[in-house]
C-alpha cells in the first residue's frame, strides 16, 4: 500500500506520519509531499529517512490514499489531481467540506455518508469533531434542537507561527526578534485570551464560528439545529476545549444521556465533580479519544444540559480522524 501526505511537514501532516506508525501503518510505502522550500528535506519514517518531494510527484506516484494538511488552496488545486489517478483523497483543510457530494465525516458517526465512488472526503474542523462525536449518540436518540458552544481553542489549531509566537511570549523573547514577523496573532496570547478565531463576516461572527454551524448541521444531517458559537483562542499548545449547553428535542434523564455519552466509541467520560475530576488539555494531549466532563442538567432551560469537551486538536481533530476514515476504507475492501 502506498499512501500520500500532503502539506507532510506542517503540524497536522507530522501529526499524521505519528499516528499512521501508531495505528500499524509504518511499514506502508510513505510518499511526504511538501512545498517546493521543503522539498529534499528528509524526515524520520520506520527507522529510516523519507525524502520530501513536490505535490507533482507525489501525483505520478499514483498512491492509493492521500492525506490532505496543505491549506484550503492547495486542496482545490491538486486534490481533484489525485483523485483522477484513482486516489481516494481525505482532505483536512476548508476546501471541501461544504461541496454538495463530498462527504463530511467523523466515522463513529456519520461513515455510511461514504459510497464507493467517491475519491475525496472532507475532514471536518477539529472542534467541530469533538463536539458532534461526543454528542452523537444523544442526537440520535432524542434529537438536537438547539446548541450555544464556547470554544477555548489552542495555539496549534493556528499553526506553527502561533506555537512559536506562544513560545517566545512565554520566555519573554520575543524582544529579539522580528516582533511582526514573529506574530502569528494581532495581540499577544500569553496570559491573554483573543476572542476571535479565523476571520470575521459582516453578521459579526467569525469563520470559525460559521464552521461550527455548517459543519454540525451536514454531519448530523438535520439542517434545522440552532446553533450560535464563541471561539476564543487561549495559551494553551495544543488541546481544545469547549463548553456546550445542549436543547434536545423533547425531555431527557439525565442518567440516559450520562449512559450514551459514555458509551459512545471514541469517547471517554471523564466526570467526577466530588474528585475534581473533569477533562482538561493538559491531562487529554496526544490521546485519540475525545474526553467529556461537566455533565449536568441545565436547571433553567427545559430539555436542556450542559457538558465540557475537551480534545487534541491535532489527533481526533485532525490527523486520527483522517486515518481513521482510511482506516474504514481500507476495512470495506477486505469484506
């Protein structure tokens, strides 16, 4: 088998190589493409040293899957490429998630969205992920009718510069440096938090918000969820956190729900309040799972709770989902 990155020596791509190894794929032949400033350089790949090469020769490689962490550019540009030389592409950027026919998946919830012809499947934003696969199992038994998310979102979500940025706030050093250059953000983030993430629109919301809106709603397949967001980026590495009051569609006990949510593969319920117990991105960085605490009713709102995840946004947020979807695929071909 032979399988692609694309965009191989960003976070997301390296994340990727990490997790293919961690989930039995190192002995596969990996094709790391990067752009052309990369290109030459080696990285670590089953106990050698794997060559970077462009985008085009990655394309004449003819792989069977590429993963996709380039920038939403990049993907409209080459990953129709790839699909017509008959790789499956599973793409981790914007560019696609909102195309009528590219599905849009997590695979503990929605993977039967996936038919044998399609070539390109879109992998949703992180915060997107951990919120609809933590509520899954609830939606489908009592149906969502409103969600009000507040997202507490990590520096790596940003990229590289933003980690960077962090880093040299937090040794007070960015002093010397480039102060501009250096800037992944319009303000400093160490011991801040920025109310913004992504762009803003002319309703006021920001592009990251609207994600959590489009994106929920395909998902699920229930385009009738209210849904309003609050995305905050905060001084943390990696690990997103969200706080999210839920309206279901008619009354609930709690102890159901608490039984669903724990019960959902992918996610680990993490919830004692008399232990101080509860998921936090220092104690959920590097794992796979997405971790649920805070569980309780709202007592001002029928049909309603509230609930906090937490996730690492570059493995279920990114890089585990995408190899899980191959994953998937990979398993229907061998029934």
């Amino acid at each position: 088998m032979k399988i692609a990155i694309v965009g191989v020596t960003g976070l997301v791509g390296r994340e990727m190589m990490q997790v293919l190894q961690l989930h039995g794929f190192g002995e596969v032949e990996l094709v790391g493409a990067a752009s052309p400033r990369s290109v030459g350089n080696a990285l670590a790949w089953n106990g050698g040293l794997q060559q970077v090469v462009s985008v085009e020769d990655a394309i004449a490689a003819r792989p069977d899957y590429a993963l996709f962490s380039a920038g939403a550019a990049v993907s409209r540009e080459y990953a129709p490429r790839f699909a017509e030389v008959g790789t499956t592409v599973i793409d981790n950027s914007s560019a696609w998630r909102k195309e009528v026919g590219v599905p849009l998946v997590v695979p503990e919830v929605n993977m039967d969205t996936v038919k044998p012809t399609n070539r390109l499947i879109a992998n949703p934003n992180c915060s997107t992920i951990q919120m609809v696969l933590a509520l899954s199992a609830v939606e489908r038994r009592y149906g969502i009718r409103r969600l009000v998310v507040s997202t507490y979102q990590s520096v790596s979500g940003t990229g590289m510069k933003a980690v960077h940025q962090l880093e040299l706030e937090e040794r007070d050093a960015m002093k010397y440096v480039d102060r501009r250059a250096m800037m992944a953000y319009e303000y400093e983030i160490h011991r801040n938090v920025i109310p913004q993430g992504g762009d803003f629109q002319d309703d006021g919301y920001t592009t990251e918000e609207q994600k959590l809106v489009d994106e929920t709603r395909k998902i699920y397949g229930d385009y009738d969820i209210a849904i309003t967001a609050t995305v905050a980026r905060v001084p943390v590495e990696r690990g997103h956190s969200e706080s999210v009051n839920v309206e279901l569609r008619r009354e609930f006990e709690m102890e159901e729900v608490r039984q669903l949510i724990g019960t959902t593969p992918g996610v680990c319920l993490f919830d004692n309040p008399a232990g101080s117990i509860y998921p936090m991105p220092c104690l959920t960085s590097h794992q796979d799972k997405v971790f649920v605490g805070r569980l309780r009713r709202d007592n001002s709102q029928p049909n309603s709770f509230n609930l906090w995840i937490v996730a690492d946004n570059l493995r279920k947020g990114a890089a585990t989902n995408a190899v899980q979807i191959m994953e998937q695929l990979i398993a229907r071909k061998k029934k």
